[in-house]
C-alpha cells in the first residue's frame, strides 16, 4: 500500500510538471489525478480484488496490475480558477500549490517507509544478538 501511495505521488508530481511546462501551451487544460482513495486501496491489498490469480510459484504479477505502477492511475482535466484569453486555464500560483503538497505527502511516506525499515533492522539485529 505505501508503494501504492509513493506511486500516485509520483505520478501527479508529473502531471503537475507537465502542466507547469504547457503554461503557455493556447487552449492547454491542467490535469490532475483523482484524490488518493486509501480505504479502496485497503480494501483491494485485503480480498485482492483485480488481482489475477497466481496458480503456479513462477508466474508474475503483470506490470499494470502492480500497486504504484504507472498508468494505473487515471488522470481528468481539471478547472482552475482562471482561463486566459488564449483557452489556457493553467494557474502557476494553483501548480505550485499542488506540487509542494505531493512533495511534502511523498516526504512523509518516505519517511514511514524509513521507520519501518528501522524497526525491521531492529528486530533482526535482537535475533542475530540472541543467537
């Protein structure tokens, strides 16, 4: 789930990118992914729902179904506050925004990710001083 979470991140930071690059692109519209739904990703990691089933220990999980993997999130256009004269609706102010939030959510999960590997180092170096 986190590689889920780190994923999405990833993504809208692209797409974010890319609207700040097409700033002065006539007619451009911003996109944006749809917000992170946490509770269906639960849901998914539990029953594995859109999973292919593995039967065999040396099939594999197909790039697309991965969690986190590209494309397996869906971006939309999305209204900003303004349209110029030219059909351009990007708002640099709104991108900023939006760029400095997926960067401070990736930071934070980054960081979980580093806690748990801390504490998984921890635990096996207790089993390595026990033995």
């Amino acid at each position: 789930m986190l590689r889920g979470r780190l994923g999405y991140l990833s993504e809208r930071q692209k797409l974010i990118a890319q609207n700040v690059a097409n700033s002065e692109t006539p007619g451009f519209s911003p996109k944006d992914l749809k917000p992170y739904d946490f509770a269906a990703q639960m849901k998914a990691a539990e029953t594995g729902a859109g999973m292919m089933a593995v039967t065999q220990a040396g099939h594999m999980v197909p790039p697309s179904q991965r969690n986190g993997a590209a494309g397996a999130f869906k971006a939309k256009t999305v209204k900003d506050s303004e349209t110029t004269l030219d059909g351009n609706s990007v708002v640099l102010e709104e991108e900023m925004l939006k760029m400095s939030d997926a960067r401070m959510s990736y930071e934070a999960a980054i960081g979980f990710y580093q806690k748990s590997l801390n504490l998984l180092r921890m635990a096996a170096r207790a089993l390595v001083a026990r033995a």
